[in-house]
C-alpha cells in the first residue's frame, strides 16, 4: 500500500535507480530513444547480430545492429552530408519518405522509366511499402538518428536505381552497395552473411556478376543520401543513374 | 554506466520539473503511483501494466526461461512442494496467466493421488477381483481425486496463452481458466484451500486490496503463498545481480522479443516492490497468522506464506 511506496521510494532512488529516472526524463534526444550504456550497446550488437542470422525475418534485428554499431560510419555520413550543398539541404529540412507523404496517383502518372514511375512500380511489384521502417531507438545523437532514418528510407531508392527486387538475393546485392557507400558495419555484416541463405547457383551469379558490378557502381557512385529524391521524381532513372555514378545493372 | 558530466546540472532541473509535473497531475487525477521508476497515476499503472502483458504473452515463457536461464522452473517447483496439496484441494492461481504453477500442481495432486490408491490397494492384502477393479475405476474416473485449480488473470492475452499450453500439454481435467482482478476477485467467500500468486502481485496497483481478497476467498484453515521477487540484502550479490537486470535484462527483451521496454518496466517493477519484512507485515495486516517467508537464492526470490485461521 501506501506506506510501502513511500518506504520503497528512497531505496529506489539509490544507484542505479538514480540513472534510470534521469535518463527516462532527461536525455530522450527523440521520440522512440531509448539511451543505452556502452555495456547494452555491445550486447545488443552481439545478439542482434545472431538473432539477425539466425532468423531473417528479424529486420528489427537488423536495424538494431546498424544503430548499435554505426558510431564510426554515421558521423562520417553526416559530414558527407553537411559538405554537399544538396545534402545539406536534406538535413536541414528533413524530408522524410512515407505514403502519407507522397501522392501515389500523381507519381504513378508520370513518364515510364522516370524515378516517380519506377518507384511506385517497385513498390508494388514487391509489395513493400515505406512506411515499414523502423525508427531508430539507439542512436544517442538526434541528428545522427535522421541520418540512419533517411538512410533506411532511401535503401527502397536504393532497389529502384539498382534494379534490384526484394528478394534475399537482391538484398544482398543492395548491402553490397550500400557497404561500399556508408561503411555502415550492418552493411558489410549483411552483405557478408547475407548470402548464407542462399543456393549455390544463386551464389555463383552473386559472386561473378553482381557483386563485383555493385562494388563498381558503390566506388564510382557520390554519396546516395545527397541526392534529394523527392524534388527529382520525373527525372528519367537513366539520368539519374549516370549522375550519381551507377552502372547499368548487368 | 554511462556517465554524463551534465548529468548533475540536468538531474537538478529534471528533478524540479518531475516535482512540479507530479503534484499538478496529483491535483489534476487519482493517487499518485509508481510504473518501474515513473511517477503515473492509479489508472495509468493499470493500462501501461495490461499493455505490457499484452505485448509479452506470446514470448512470456520463452523470456523467462532466458532471463532466469530456466531456473524460474526450479521456483516454480519449490512453491508447489512448499504447498504440497493433497487430492481433493481447491486451488485458486491468480495471476496464473500461462499456467504454470496450475499445471505444476496437477502433476503434484495426479502423483500423490497415485500413490495414495497404491498404498490403499497394498493395505488390503486380500482383495477379490470385482474390489480390485472397482479400485482402477476410481483411479479412472478420478485422476485427480477431484483437486482444482482455478486461474485467475486480469490479462486476456496471458489467459489464451494459458490456454493454448494446456490444449498442446494435454491437460483438462480440473482446470477452468477465469478473467478477473486481484483487487477484486468474482468468487465467493470462503471458497478455496489454497491461494497463490507467482511473480503477480508485483503488478497488483493496491497489494493492501489484493492481500484482502486472498483473505476473503480463503476457506478458514486456507493458505496464503505467494512467490515474487524480493530483495538482496548481500551487497556483492547485489551489484551483480542490479549489473544484470539493468544491462542484460532489456536487451534480451529486446533481442528475444522485440521489446526492450516491458523488460526495462520488469527490472524497475522489482527494485520497487516492497522487501520480505514490508511483505510480511502487509500480509499480517491482511489478517493473516502464522506468515513466514523464506528466500530462494540469497533473496532474489521469496516465498511467503500465510494462514487465515
């Protein structure tokens, strides 16, 4: 009852029961952050890592990883960012990718071959949709935490610009590029591990083609998160393509 | 732990602005109360508390048997043999959920039952055909020797889960399953043998109430146990232990179940709970006789026990 709350209230107070409080109130960067100490964030790394392997249809598990071990590689992302004009204005304003956001009708409208058009046609084809990303818990600086976000949101651009589908092969192709662009430790972990799941003839055509051709495209390829999709969507994917510094998929 | 060296200057303000926040919300709605460490409202432990178990009753068992690494079962056992029910014993489980003390305690009444049969049949040397068979008819008929359990959980989700492990583990007989509150349970008075709730009352808003109800439904001569957890009072245990519900507990809920956050509230939940000696008390003040309690592994667990006499 009563009398034990208030008995009970002082204890918790002590030690640890300090730094939860503080951190529940005080250092909530952004909706969805929960702070972590350098402990958790080794650990959940680590089984993130294996629950990631060991069940694929964890993507939680995944993003959990990219968060936890990206505290190298998004800095050096948001540098990138904020040294390109385009970028710059990416993180100034935020855009963010979400069907609330787009308007379907006027993008499925438009040209085929353009980026709107494929986009959307990739969306459904694969029957995906942008709003199933994850919004990053880990991530203890707020800015950093969008970077990841426009990160996760850009990866469907990603599969259009590569001509690459959803399934466990295209993903893997995808990390491959997005390994050589981000340097996200997730990425390189997936694009190496990835690729346990799959046949050895699936695995012959990764290796001689399509590996090789995205690590191409990753190294010729400026920064993907300083393109501003969202203001190009008629322009027409070769362009776009040669802009950046993708090849043409094989 | 991290630690932030603006920590103490925010911690001040943040301390200021929670007092402030805490005593409008106190004039504003209902008595004030604790969620883990939060400061909520009466009505909002209920709801973040029936959202938590909503969210982790698929993954209830399988998060246990992480966290505790399966001793949790060893727990559960010791209850029961604590309890040691003979046939014929009304048992009523709250917060029961998924079962596992009820199931437990059918094995615990179908054994003894068992042995209670054979010692009969061993007595009478010179039994004819027709006694000895009328002797396996009653085994038949009563497995159990008409012992129930009756479990009791505020918690849907918990309950068909319940549910389903009894369907997949074969039991039926004498198990009914009943969505009710511990603050105020829909039984009679007078009704059971025995009262338990295992690593419940934790999540009870008013204990004091929930003391009172198990005291109502007990028959006089009834029996009160409740296993939770408690406290450590050896200081090194204590560190290890605050080391590994704070660092490991979350991220195995987040990385077994998805969710980090009814793991953190699990953790905060214990170091609130009031110790062995406040429980004591509080069962006494029940009207409860005889109460006891004995700790399992040094006190991260308790098993208290009363009698309404």
């Amino acid at each position: 009852g009563s009398a034990g709350l208030s008995r009970s209230e002082p204890r918790a107070r002590q030690g640890h029961g300090q730094e939860e409080e503080e951190e529940e109130g005080c250092y909530r960067l952004y909706p969805g952050h929960i702070p972590t100490s350098p402990l958790q964030k080794a650990l959940l790394a680590a089984g993130s890592a294996v629950m990631a392997l060991y069940d694929p249809y964890r993507h939680d598990m995944v993003a959990v990883l990219g968060e936890t071990t990206g505290c190298l590689a998004l800095p050096n992302l948001r540098d990138k960012m904020k040294h390109h004009p385009e970028g710059y204005r990416i993180l100034q304003e935020r855009p963010r990718i979400r069907l609330s956001t787009l308007d379907m009708s006027r993008l499925r409208g438009l040209p085929d071959g353009s980026l709107g058009r494929e986009y959307v046609r990739f969306l459904e084809d694969n029957k995906v949709s942008p709003d199933t990303r994850m919004p990053p818990k880990f991530v203890d600086d707020e800015e950093l935490a969008y970077v990841i976000q426009r990160y996760r949101e850009v990866h469907d651009m990603m599969h259009t610009l590569l001509g690459m589908p959803t399934n466990m092969l295209g993903e893997v192709v995808v990390k491959w590029f997005e390994a050589v662009q981000t340097g996200l430790p997730m990425c390189v972990l997936g694009a190496a591990f990835g690729p346990i799941h799959l046949s050895a003839r699936k695995l012959q055509v990764l290796a001689t083609e399509l590996v090789p051709w995205a690590i191409r495209s990753g190294r010729n390829a400026s920064c993907i998160l300083n393109v501003y999709y969202e203001q190009r969507w008629e322009q027409p994917v070769e362009s776009l393509r040669e802009e950046i510094g993708i090849f043409p998929p094989p | 732990a991290a630690l932030c060296p603006c920590r103490a200057v925010l911690a001040l303000r943040g301390g200021v602005l929670r007092a402030l926040c805490g005593s409008v919300r106190g004039l504003a709605a209902g008595t004030q109360t604790h969620f883990g460490f939060q400061t909520v409202t009466e009505e909002e432990r209920r709801e973040k508390i029936n959202q938590v178990f909503e969210s982790v009753a698929k993954k209830y068992d399988v998060m246990n048997d992480s966290m505790t690494l399966g001793i949790h079962r060893v727990w559960k056992d010791i209850l029961v043999h604590k309890m040691n029910p003979s046939p014929g014993t009304l048992l009523l489980d709250v917060a029961g959920g998924t079962g596992d003390i009820a199931f437990r305690f059918i094995n615990y009444v179908r054994s003894a039952r068992e042995r209670q049969l054979q010692r009969k049949l061993r007595s009478h040397q010179n039994l004819s055909w027709q006694e000895i068979s009328e002797s396996y008819q009653e085994e038949q008929c009563k497995p159990l020797g008409d012992s129930q359990v009756v479990v009791c959980d505020i918690n849907k989700e918990m309950l068909k889960v319940g549910k389903q492990k009894a369907q997949y583990l074969g039991y039926s007989e004498g198990l009914s399953w009943v969505l009710g509150n511990a603050e105020e349970l829909p039984f009679d008075d007078d009704k059971f043998d025995v009262y338990t709730i295992a690593f419940g009352i934790r999540n009870v808003t008013r204990i004091d109430l929930a003391l009172q109800e198990a005291y109502r439904v007990l028959k006089p001569g009834g029996r009160f146990l409740c296993l939770e957890f408690s406290h450590v009072s050896n200081p090194v245990i204590s560190r290890l232990y605050d080391l590994y519900s704070f660092q490991v507990i979350p991220v195995l809920g987040e990385v077994i179940a998805g969710d980090w956050k009814s793991y953190q509230y699990l953790v905060e939940s214990i170091r609130r709970f009031p110790p062995q000696e406040e429980l004591k008390a509080m069962i006494e003040d029940a009207g409860f006789f005889k109460v006891d309690y004995r700790n399992l592994n040094l006190g991260i667990v308790a098993i208290h026990s009363g009698f309404k006499l």
